[in-house]
C-alpha cells in the first residue's frame, strides 16, 4: 500500500462490491456461472454490471433451484475469460469489496489461474468481518439478517447483482458507522479495523519500518526484519509479502511477533517469480543466515511415497517416507499415509503382482492369492510366471504415471454391475473411489515417471514471469535463484544433450529436502505447471523451442525479476 493511498479518506475511495454464484462450494473443483460488480463512490452506488458465465459444464439441479439460474441460461452466455478484462477493467484503482469476500475471491482466483494468470486485488474489504467486529452479539451475520438488522430491504437474493447491491448498501452503512462511532476516516484506518491491526502510530513503529512496509509489493518472495544494527533478526516467505507481513501489526499477534516487530528497524524484501521459489529461497536463506528468531522450518518428513521394491527378485509395493536411492522406484509424494496405502491397495486388488512379504516369498510354493488370480505365482520361479508378473508390473507403472483408463474402467464396470443390483451402497462407494483415486494419480503422475528417475524441465506458470526448474534423478536446478552463482541450471542441460552428465554422484540430503519442498508444491498447484521430458528433445535448443511454440521465449526464459533496491549480499 502506498502512503499516498493508506492516508486516502474513505469518502474519497472507490469501493467495487463483487458476488457471485456458482456450480458448487468447492473453488478447487466448481465454476462461476454469474458475477455482478458494484461500485461504490462518495459512499453511493454509481454503477452496475452483470453477466451470466457459461461454466463448460452442467449446473447441478439443487444449484439452479436455489439460484433460478438453468444450464439453458447460460448455454449462450459468454466463457470467463471472455469477461476478465471486464472485470479488471472495473476493479482497478479501488478497493474489492464482498459479504465473506474470500469465497467470491477463492472462485474468481481459481477462475484466473485456469488462464495461467493471477488475481491478487491491492485492497481488500469484507462486510462479513466488519459486521462480526461491530455486531459481535447479533444472533446471524449472513448478507440477509444482516440487512434486516440495518433496515435495508435485499431484494433478488440468490442472484449475483441482487445480493452485490445488498452488499454495497450494507457497506455504505457500515462505513458511515465507523465513522460516527470509531472516528475511522481513512482508508489505512479502515483496513487496520477489519483486520484487527493496529495503526502505526498506536504499535510507535520505527519511521523506517514504516516506510519498508509501504513499499512492499503484492508479489511472491522473502522478506528480512532487521535490527538497530542492520542484523536479520527473522526471515520469511510469503505468497503476498504485503499480504503476509501486514499480520505482523495485528493485535492478535503472538509475543514472538510483536518482540519481532520491537527489535526491527527495518524490513527488506527479495520478489521471487512463483511462491515456490520462495519457499525455497526462504528456506536456504535461513540456514545460510542463521536468524535468531526463526524457529526450525516445518519438516516435510511426514509426506509418503510408494516404493516399488526393484531390489527385489519379484519387485512389489511399498509405502515410505524416505526417498533413496537404492535401486527402488518411487512415485508421489502423498499427503497421508492412508491415501497412498489407499492407492496400493488398490492396485494389488487390480493387478496380479506380488504381495507376500521375503519369508513367504521364499517358501516357492503359491498362496490363495494365485487361488484368486491376484497373483501370478513368481515365487514358482516358472518362466511364464515371472513374465506375466513383469507384464503387471508395467500396468502398475503405467497406472501410476497416469494412464490409468484400463483400471478406471474395471473400477466403472464394477459400479455398473452394483447399480444393476441396486447395491447402492457399494456403487456409491466404488464411486468415491473412482473420485478419489483420479484427483490423486492425476496429481501424483506429474513427472509421468519414477521420480529417482525424472529427468524434466518445468514451467512455473506465473504472470511476474514464469519459473523454470529441473529435475534431474533426485536434484533440484532452479533458473535464476537466488543461491545458484555458477549458473547449474544451465550446466545441467548443456551436459545432458552432449552426453557429458556425470551420475557417479548421489543426491545430499539438502538436495532431497528441497526435492520433497518442490514436489510438495507442485502437486498442490498441478494446474500451473507445464513438464517437458528432456529425453523427448535432442537439444537444448528444440527445448526451447517448445517453449517458444508455448508463447514463452527464451528471452523470458532468462528474464529474472529481481529487487534493485535491496542488495544485501546473502
């Protein structure tokens, strides 16, 4: 937030109150079927807009009972990225308002990243949350009771332009009583109230960090508080620094933060492309410069593989949480241990391979799984058998890079047979399967490949400038980072398409920590990445020009956005 803008008088600012109304509650997995805009200058309404959106997919019967809104309407209705540009157009330079904000946001932000882009509004205002301050005993605080209670009269609730002009009515209202009431006439004031923060001058914050906070962007990257003496005190990573670090002044802040803000003088900052490189950046930066008041970095211990036991004469499943290189294939990683036991078992009701433990193995005669055909005896050591097994095998690998349509079909014929039945139960639960496994082999199956074995380039879809990373057999090579002086990203590609890569040596612990960080990451935000696998491109240069073919080039490939103020040599 500029300083300007911060000491702008609500009476002056212009307020866009947005809602909208979707095929679902879920952004991850639903679609805006409408949106309305309402702006709101010297406190009154000046302008309307709304548009139906055609979501690309059927609006569930319970959805259009509860809005009026039916696939036939928007069957003609423009795609969303047809109307961004509106929508930008008609948000900036003020400040995005709505009642529970972050759902409309949650839905519009996943709306843009389908686009490959961002949506991260400069200011932020929630009715929701001002109502819960100010009327902190009223029995409901949803949009309708919440009108009532301010004698405003909603009309087409349900709909997108009716409860965007509530909204707008409410805020107008809730404005003027702060004002009255609080003495709260500046824009800087208002969002310090809604969010619990503090002013500055109430926290007698340091001129300089005062200062700092102001030039903070709304960007990815790390920031550093530093003492009297110009030590770094803290190191941190944030999605939006302005975002992160404007908690740092609430008055819910924990003893750590506010002696943090006590001891700090002043606040740097490094803008990184992606939240990744953040991550990662924060995470060497504090080893490297050991701040005082950073706690140990949240351990990425508990995420699981499956490991597939190639060490072993009949190679068969495995769930790990420690990734070597040991001969094994490992694919993941997996949230919980449950979800990718889940997966396995799965996988061995599907596909005849080895389940016995080496005691049983051993033994060389067949158990009852061979009775059943889930297995193929290899125990036998019958040529055929082992055969048939390594042939499974391959469905197995298949499966987990991602081209799962044989096993997704048995798992739908099974429901079909149980629906025919009327075993309702057991088709709904075969149903869940089918979900569950599809959301997490379509996550897991990024690398289309063992990930000790991964050899790819990935792009990090991102509107400050895309991020490029490799991965190559259990090592992390990022373009343009932060510690990267010898330039490895480009070492590595050059190697691997002369033939001079060297693979006598093993992945470090550093290297498979910050593995898991990236995989972690990139799982989660599946929908931002693109993967290229180097061995599909005899050079560097064909590479690249997949990527120029991508409307990426290499000029931006070695654009790197970087800080030209703060320069602190870390």
């Amino acid at each position: 937030m500029d300083i300007k803008l911060s000491q702008q008088q609500i009476y002056n600012t212009c307020f866009t109150v947005v809602d909208v109304e979707t095929t679902g509650l879920s952004a991850r997995n639903e679609r805006v079927i409408e949106i309305a805009l309402v702006k709101v200058e010297n406190l009154k309404i000046v302008e309307k807009f709304s548009t139906l959106i055609n979501p690309q997919r059927p609006i569930p019967s319970f959805i259009s009972m509860f809005t009026g809104i039916t696939n036939s309407d928007v069957r003609d209705a423009p795609l969303f990225h047809q109307i961004f540009p509106v929508i930008l157009e008609k948000t900036e330079n003020s400040v995005l308002c709505g009642h529970n904000l972050q759902f409309d946001l949650s839905f519009l932000r996943n709306e843009v990243q389908l686009l490959g882009d961002d949506f991260n509004p400069t200011h932020t205002l929630c009715t929701l949350k001002l109502a819960r301050k100010l009327f902190p005993h009223l029995k409901s605080r949803s949009l309708g009771p919440l009108a009532h209670h301010l004698n405003i009269k909603a009309k087409n609730s349900h709909r997108a332009l009716g409860d965007a002009e509530t909204t707008a009515k409410v805020l107008i209202k809730l404005i003027k009583h702060l004002q009255e009431n609080e003495d709260i006439n500046t824009l800087d004031e208002l969002l310090a109230y809604q969010s619990g923060m503090k002013t500055f001058q109430s926290l007698k914050i340091k001129k300089e960090l005062q200062n700092d906070f102001y030039n903070l962007p709304n960007a990815p990257g790390i920031y550093y508080f530093l003492n009297n003496k110009d030590e770094i005190i803290y190191i941190g990573k944030a999605k939006s620094l302005r975002e992160r670090v404007k908690s740092y002044f609430s008055a819910n802040a924990d003893s750590r933060v506010k002696k943090i803000i006590r001891q700090a003088k002043r606040l740097h900052h490094v803008i990184t492309n992606s939240e990744l490189t953040a991550l990662l950046a924060e995470a060497e930066s504090i080893k490297v410069k050991n701040p005082k008041h950073n706690k140990m970095l949240k351990g990425y211990g508990n995420k699981y593989f499956i490991k597939v036991l190639r060490n072993k004469s009949a190679p068969h499943l495995d769930i790990t949480n420690k990734f070597d290189f040991d001969g094994c294939d490992y694919f993941g990683l997996y949230h919980s241990k449950r979800d990718a036991q889940k997966i396995v078992e799965f996988i061995n009701k599907t596909f005849a391979i080895r389940e016995c433990d080496d005691r049983e193995y051993l033994k060389s005669r067949p158990c009852f799984l061979f009775d059943i055909q889930r297995c193929t005896a290899p125990c036998l050591g019958i040529e055929s058998n082992v055969t048939r097994h390594n042939e499974e095998l391959e469905e197995v690998y298949r499966f987990l890079n991602g081209e799962n349509q044989n096993a997704m079909n048995r798992l739908l014929n099974k429901m079909k047979f149980y629906s025919a039945q009327q075993m309702y139960e057991k088709a709904a639960e075969t149903k869940n399967l089918i979900n569950f496994l599809m959301e997490e082999i379509h996550k897991s199956s990024l690398l289309s490949e063992p990930i000790n074995k991964a050899k790819v380039l990935i792009e990090i879809l991102s509107p400050l400038g895309n991020d490029y990373l490799v991965l190559f057999e259990g090592k992390v090579f990022i373009k343009g980072y932060l510690y990267d002086n010898k330039n490895k990203f480009e070492e590595i590609l050059n190697d691997f398409y002369s033939d001079t890569i060297h693979t006598d040596y093993l992945p470090s612990e550093e290297d498979l920590e910050k593995l898991k960080i990236v995989l972690q990451w990139l799982i989660k935000n599946r929908n931002r990445v693109k993967v290229y696998c180097l061995k599909d491109y005899k050079t560097k240069e064909e590479l690249f020009n997949k990527l120029n073919n991508s409307d990426y080039t290499e000029d931006v490939i070695d654009n790197k956005i970087k800080d030209p103020i703060y320069d602190f040599n870390i």
